[in-house]
C-alpha cells in the first residue's frame, strides 16, 4: 500500500490540535448547554470539528497517490510567521487597524502570486472587513488607534 505521506502528516497535525485544544477546554472550563454556552462549549466544538477535518484528510491520504512534499517555500513561512508576531506585538500600541493591515500585508507579500497593489488592495479590505465585523457590528472595545499613534 502507498501512502501519502503529506495528506496524512495534515492530518495527523489538524488531529493533534483539534485535541489538544478540546481536552484543555473540557478539563479546564464549564461547557454548559447548547442554549446556555460555557467558556468551554465552542472550543470543544471547534476542537471537534478540527479532528473531523483530520480523519477526513488522513482517510483521504490512504486511498490518494504518492505526494512528495514538495518544497518549502521559506519566504511563505516567514512572512506569515511575522506577521503573526507582528499582531500580537502592535496590537495594543497601534490599534486594531494598523495591527491588522500591517499583519494582513505581511501575510499578502508571503505569496510572489501578489503584486505589492494586489497585497495593499487585499490589506486594505481585509482590515476594512474585520473592522467592521468586530468593531462596528459586534462592538468589541478594541481601539482603532492605539495610544503610539495618539489615538
């Protein structure tokens, strides 16, 4: 039998995370009820959901041909690293806004299937959308602008 290794090591991986975070959140918080959710219900269901998606992909790789990994493309990663890191270091300081688009054009710029207007457009909608979901619709008290920028 031929397995593909790079289907199930996806899988393997969406499992491990999946449970890691379900049974955090079932030994750690109250779950409660479909109609009165606890802190723990929705990482539980998320965690769950994420293991499905595992055991698909890794039943997946079973029955599909041998794929290599292929290469890795190192400017993806870092980017995407960065700007990972660069959110959870600005957010507080810059703002929300500034937090997010710099970390969505980071994320932009991770791919040369992007041109540098592509990932200014595709920044500037993200953090558009994201701003008027969470600020603007949900009304989390997050600054725009932070208190680096005078805001």
């Amino acid at each position: 039998m031929r397995l593909n290794l790079r289907d199930l090591a996806a899988g393997a991986l969406f499992i491990a995370i999946g449970s890691f975070f379900a049974l955090s959140a079932w030994l750690n918080l109250s779950i409660g009820r479909a109609l009165s959710m606890g802190p723990g219900y929705f990482p539980i269901l998320l965690g769950l959901i994420l293991i499905g998606f595992g055991l698909t992909i890794a039943i997946s790789g079973l029955a599909d041909p041998v794929a290599s990994f292929g290469q890795v493309s190192w400017r993806g990663l870092g980017l995407v690293t960065a700007s990972i890191v660069f959110f959870a270091l600005t957010v507080r300081g810059l703002g929300i806004g500034p937090a997010l688009g710099g970390a969505t054009l980071l994320a932009a710029l991770s791919t040369d299937r992007n041109s540098l207007l592509a990932a200014l457009l595709l920044s500037a909608g993200l953090t558009a959308f994201c701003l008027v979901v969470f600020v603007v619709a949900l009304r989390l008290p997050y600054a725009i602008i932070g208190p680096w920028l005078g805001g």
